[in-house]
C-alpha cells in the first residue's frame, strides 16, 4: 500500500508543476515585455505581453502593460479592452484606470476623460498625471484660467516635467503672460530630463506665438545634435528669418541643401531670406525654383509676383499671376494678387472686378474683402 500511495504522488502533484511552470513562463515573458516597452521597442514588447496574457489570463498587470504596449502603436480601442480586462480583474487597478483616461483624452472623449481624472486626482492627489490632463482639458473647454490653476499644482508635484512646463508655456501665452511663458520654456529647454520631441513641440509652440527668437535658440540645440535632420533644419531657418537673423538662416537652407534636400518650401523660403538680405536676383531665382518643383501650388506663383512687385518688374509679375491662373491651383488667392496688380497701376475698376471674382470663388476669403474695401 505503501509504495502504491508513493507512485501516485507524482500524478497528483503534475498539474500544481505545471501551473507553476506556465506562471514562471508568464513572469519571464511579462519582464522581457517590460524591458522592451523600456527601451522604447513596442512591436517586440506587445508580443511579450500577449505570451504573458495567454500564460496567466488572471493577472490585470500583464492585461494593463498589454494595453500600453498597443497604447503606444496607436491601436487605442485594443487597448482599452485591454485595459478594460484589467479592471474587470481588479476594478480598483489605478494604473489601468489612468491609462484608459489617457486614451479618452487622446480619442476626444473629454466627458469620460474628466470625470476619470477628477476621481484619481482624489485618490492620489500627490500624482501629476491627473493634474496634468485635468489642466489640458480645461485648455480644451477654454477654462483657461482653470487650466493655469490645474497645472500650476502639477508643476509643485513635479517642477522640472517638461509635459507639464510645455502646458504652461500655453496658458500663460494665451494669458498674455509673456515672460512667464518663455520663462518656463527655457527651463524645458536647459533641463536634462527634456526629451527631443518635447523640446522640439516646444519650439513650433514658442513660434505660433511668435517668440522666434527662443524658437530658433532650442532648433539650434536640435539642429547641433543632429545635424542634417530637416524638419529640425526647416524650422530653425524659419524662426532665424523670422527674428531678423536672415545670414545665419541662408546657411542653415545652405547647409541643408548640401545635405541633398530638394523641397520646394526649402527654395521658397531660401527665396524670402534672399529678398530681406537685398539680393532680389537670387530671391527671383529661389521662387522660380520652387515653382517648376511644385506648379500645382498657388503660394510659389504669388510669392514670385510680390517679389517681382517689389521691385518694381510689374510685366513680369503679371505674367507669373497669369501663369498660376492656367494651372489647377486654388485660384482665388491669384485673383486677389492680381487686383493688387491692377490697384498698383491705379486700375482700380479692374482691381474691384477682381477682387469680386475671388469673393465668388472663395466667399470665406477675408483678403478679398478687405482689400475690396480699401
């Protein structure tokens, strides 16, 4: 009897191993995935988590890194019925609950979004996150001086955020706080924990609202980082031009150029940094450039003829304006430049007829109108 109870001890003891093993398996998987969602490889790290998923179905922390691994390749309803899991597993699971509010916010859903983040707020008043997103959404409903108060209490939290210090960056612009804005941007500029996409979000927001100067300061860092990158590139010869640095722009568009870019607003704007600097020759050259690269576009015919106004050559100007009405480009912006041709030459019936033809072309464009006014 005695060695028959022994014999059966390994079959009853198999499944409690097996479970074990397929647990082991479930951690090592759900750790691997981690470490890939660490290093930023989230194609690698969601086929770990679904391993993990499969392996131990009951666990809400590998069903809510499975939604941040989809989070992050933009499959957002995926992941929040990944999410969804979670919570269905342990319906208090905090750090499921903030990351399917996150998605709300990022899918619009700013009803859900705010009544989630008011309650985690509550729950765990000394995290930033919700502080933070109940500041963007007050951006988003034009509270702005709730969004300045949310944020505020986010940057306490945590001072040196950059999501936080780039939100504040707004308010304060839209607040008519101007020193306080590029204040709080030149700490996201000097610290160390400033990410480059963030630092680069933050100098097409210092240029919307035409803080060129501190703009062109952080594509600079950008640019000294990684030379020859041409968004970074484009930007920084635009803030340049734009806050009266036209020789450091043309060898920021030259530099670029020598990298073999060919676009045609590279040619454009290289053109208008010409036309500031006095060299009209070069600058006609540049438009004519951009405007055989791209025909079908109404901005290089226009920006050709006001150089071409400019300096006094008006048959030529004409014929440009003329030239961009015989292509399929969106014609009522021509038709305004060409009764400014006319209003020049103090043909001012012609002008009206023109500028009424844009207005029956485009009735929203408020150029027409204006300048039929006038």
């Amino acid at each position: 009897m005695a060695s028959l109870l022994l014999a059966q001890v390994p079959s009853q003891s198999a499944p409690l191993a097996q479970a074990d093993k397929k647990l082991t398996s479930a951690q090592a998987h759900y750790a691997g995935g981690v470490e890939l969602a660490r290093n930023g490889n989230f194609t690698r790290a969601l086929e770990e988590f679904q391993r993990a998923a499969e392996l131990d179905p009951g666990n809400p922390k590998v069903h809510n890194m499975l939604g941040v691994a989809l989070s992050q390749l933009g499959r957002l309803t995926d992941a929040n019925e990944a999410f969804n899991r979670a919570l269905a597993l342990s319906p208090n699971f905090y750090p499921a609950r903030k990351n399917r509010a996150t998605n709300a916010f990022l899918q619009r859903d700013f009803t859900f979004a705010a009544s989630e983040f008011k309650d985690l707020a509550r729950l765990r008043p000394k995290d930033l996150v919700p502080r933070l997103f109940l500041g963007l959404l007050a951006i988003e409903g034009s509270n702005i001086q709730k969004a300045r108060e949310h944020l505020l209490r986010a940057r306490q939290l945590a001072p040196g955020d950059g999501r936080v210090l780039q939100a504040l960056v707004r308010v304060y612009f839209i607040l008519g706080e101007r020193q306080l804005a590029i204040k709080a941007a030149r700490q996201v500029r000097l610290s160390s924990n400033a990410k480059r996409p963030e630092r680069f979000e933050l100098g097409v927001l210092l240029a919307q609202f035409e803080a060129n100067a501190e703009a062109a300061d952080i594509f600079k860092d950008l640019w000294n980082e990684k030379p020859g990158s041409y968004d970074v590139g484009f930007n920084l010869a635009l803030t340049q031009y734009r806050s009266e640095q036209p020789a450091a722009a043309l060898r920021t568009v030259e530099e670029l150029i020598s990298h073999g870019v060919q676009e045609p607003e590279i040619w454009n704007l290289q053109g208008w940094i010409y036309s500031r600097m006095g060299r009209q020759d070069s600058a006609i050259a540049s438009f004519r450039q951009a405007l055989t690269a791209e025909p079908a576009r109404a901005e290089h015919y226009l920006d050709l003829s006001t150089v071409l106004m400019n300096a006094g050559d008006w048959l030529s100007a004409e014929r440009v304006i003329s030239e961009g009405l015989e292509k399929d480009v969106d014609k009522d912006r021509l038709y305004v430049q060409m009764g400014l041709f006319y209003k020049r030459n103090r043909d001012l019936r012609q002008a009206e007829t023109w500028y009424r033809r844009a207005m029956e072309t485009n009735p929203s464009n408020e150029a027409a109108y204006i300048a039929l006014a006038h």
